[in-house]
C-alpha cells in the first residue's frame, strides 16, 4: 500500500434541515506531510468527536482504488482526493486484506493499529450533494477504515504502508462492515409494535 494524498479539512458551516452545523468532511489534498498523533491528524477539522476523531479514530484511510467506483455514479461531481474525508488515499487498499487489530508501518515512523470501518452519516450525503449516497455507501465493502496512532510521526505522499502485525484471527473490516450494515438496514425494516 502506498500514500497518493494527504488530506485535511477546515470548520466549515453546512446549512441541513433549516438549521446550521459545523463539518471538517470537505478534505483537500496538502503538499506539507501530516502529522499523525494519539489526538488525530494536525491541522485538520474534526467537529463531532462522538463519531470522528479522538484516539481511536485518529485517522481515516480510504482506497484511491474505489474512486473510479464512485466517480462513474456521479460523474458531475469535482473530483479530487479527500473526497470521503479520508486523510490518507492510499492505493492498493483493500478492505478484505485489513483487519481490526493489524498493525501498521506509515511511513518511517508511525505505528498505528486498525480499529474498524468507517460508517457513513449524513454528512457523506451533504458531500455528495445526495442523501442517497449514505445508504450507497452502506451497500458497497468500500468503506476505508480508522486507525489508533500508537507512535506519532510524519507522513507524505509515496509513503508506504505495511502490515507489521496482523490479526489474522479477526474477520475482515469488508466482512465487519458489510455485516454491521446488514444488521443496521434490518433493524431499519423491523415493524414498530
């Protein structure tokens, strides 16, 4: 696996269901390296710490792989990396080849272990500019994953990624997710008594 862009985000104000909320989802790509801590990704805007952020979601990976998925869905779209909110795109990522406790060589000095998918909120919709990309993303194992920083650094495009440690024991996070989805769309569909 390897870096292909670093991403960061800004507070920005969205306007959704008549009232006014904050958001870092709208990442670019950045030509400085990022630094990964405990705490997350320097620099960038994270604004619902109940569902982003802090340490065990440190830092959100997506495959450059699954853009040209989704870019054939809404090909209206301005594409760029960071369109998911991932702050590292990374190429040849596959959900079915990571597991939640694997550890991770980034670079030359970051550790970090995997901690699970990543489900999609509205915010993904307001993104895309339609509602209906939520449940999309719910239906497809595409989903990237968080990691823990368990030693901090630096990292840059053309940065490899290697699994150091794995946890072959664990499902994958594609079969954790797709799962976890499963279970969520069925409680969905139960009749209210």
């Amino acid at each position: 696996m390897q870096i292909i862009s670093c991403n960061i985000g800004t507070r920005t104000p969205i306007v959704f269901n008549h009232r006014t909320i904050y958001t870092g989802i709208f990442k670019r790509p950045v030509s400085t390296p990022l630094y990964l801590s405990p705490d997350g990704v320097e620099g960038d805007a994270v604004t619902d710490r109940r569902v982003h952020g802090g340490p065990n979601k440190a830092c959100y990976l997506y495959s450059k792989d699954h853009y040209p998925y989704w870019q054939q869905r809404f090909p209206k779209l301005d594409w760029h990396y960071g369109m998911f909110g991932e702050n590292l795109t990374v190429a040849h990522l596959d959900e079915h080849h990571i597991r939640r406790g694997d550890i991770l060589r980034i670079g030359q000095e970051v550790l970090a272990e995997v901690t699970g998918p990543r489900e999609p909120c509205f915010k993904l919709g307001i993104r895309f500019g339609d509602q209906r990309m939520v449940r999309l993303f719910q239906s497809v194992p595409y989903c990237g994953f968080y990691v823990k920083i368990l030693h901090p650094g630096f990292v840059s495009p053309g940065d490899t990624i290697v699994i150091i440690q794995p946890h072959a024991h664990n499902p994958s996070i594609a079969e954790e997710y797709l799962h976890k989805m499963a279970r969520k769309n069925s409680a969905r569909k139960k009749p209210v008594l």
